[in-house]
C-alpha cells in the first residue's frame, strides 16, 4: 500500500473515543505550526475561549501546556459524556476569531469551508487507560518545553500547570531537567 493510500485508509477508519466521562489527552497544533500561541493577547484569548467552554460544557483540566505552535492537554469529563470535540470546536472557534499574528493566507480549500488558517483541522487524541497512562501523559505534557529546547526546566516555562502540580504535591519543584524515563522516546505531536 502506498503512503497516499494509507494516508486515505487511516482517514477513513479513524473513530474517535466514546468513552463517558474518561481522561483523554489533546495535542492541538496551529495550522503550519505558526508560533503564535505564547503572544500575549493569545495567551488571553485561549484562556478566555477555554473559561466559556467550561461554563457551557464542563470538564476539569488536570494538565496543561501551551507552547508557540502547540498545546498540550489532559481533561476529565463528567459522568455520562464523551462530547470532547464539540468542546474543542468552540474552543478554537472562539480563539480564531480574535487571535493576532495568525497568517492571513487562507488556502482556498479552508476558504471554501469558511475556515481561518489558525488551527490543523484535526486534533490528536488519546483515552487515558489506567494509572500509569496517565502519569505517563502528565509527564509529557510537563516535560514538553523543555523538550523542544525553550527551558531546561519545566519550573522555568510559565504557561504550564507544572506550577500548580508541584503546589499540590505530585512533583518536586526540581523534577524534569531532563527527560524522565517514563517517556523516553514519546512522540504524542
């Protein structure tokens, strides 16, 4: 099979999770990795954009990580619900519309769907199957900036709950200089 029919075979037979009320793990990447993420205003707007979201539609966030051109995250949704991707639709949405320094050349394909070229159309998602998997997960969301080389700790990346996991217990302040075990050679992007 060739790379173009298995790129079309794996669209084809890609199924998201339906697991209510699970712990799911999110990378979201900006629409060819543009590095606009950690602006200042883009800060706030994602912040923004996931504060409306979780009044509408709940979940609990137990990690997460913004980089320039990506994000990071782990969530836990209610008892009874699965709908992740309607969260993240409105998430990104709602981010798109009043994002700065995203390109303004919109390739005609997104322009016949009316869509800005701020995000990738897809997501990577993953259910959390136990314990381990999601310490796992954790440690990759918070070993992340260092990672791709922002810092050598990640005690010094701000945009990370990293800081509120070490006020909490699970980390010390010194862990993650460099790369734990637990997810030598990891490539969730």
């Amino acid at each position: 099979m060739g790379k173009a029919q298995r790129a079309q075979h794996l669209t084809m037979d890609y199924r998201r999770s339906t697991q209510p009320g699970g712990n799911f793990f999110f990378t979201l990447v900006t629409h060819q990795r543009q590095k606009i993420l950690t602006e200042e205003s883009n800060i706030a707007r994602i912040n923004e954009a996931v504060k409306r979201e979780m009044a509408k539609r709940p979940f609990t966030i137990e990690a997460f990580v913004l980089l320039p051109d990506h994000l990071h995250t782990m969530w836990k949704l209610p008892a009874g619900d699965h709908n992740y991707s309607t969260r993240w639709s409105s998430i990104k949405r709602y981010f798109s519309t009043g994002c700065v320094g995203a390109t303004h050349v919109i390739p005609e394909s997104r322009r016949q769907k009316r869509e800005k070229a701020v995000w990738q159309r897809r997501f990577w998602e993953h259910t959390i199957q136990d314990d381990e998997d999601w310490r796992r997960h954790m440690d990759y969301i918070h070993y992340n900036p260092v990672k791709h080389g922002y810092v050598a700790s990640p005690k010094d990346w701000p945009y990370s709950s990293f800081h509120r996991c070490v006020q909490i217990g699970w980390y010390a302040a010194e862990w993650g200089t460099s790369e734990p075990a637990s997810i030598a050679g990891a490539n969730y992007e």
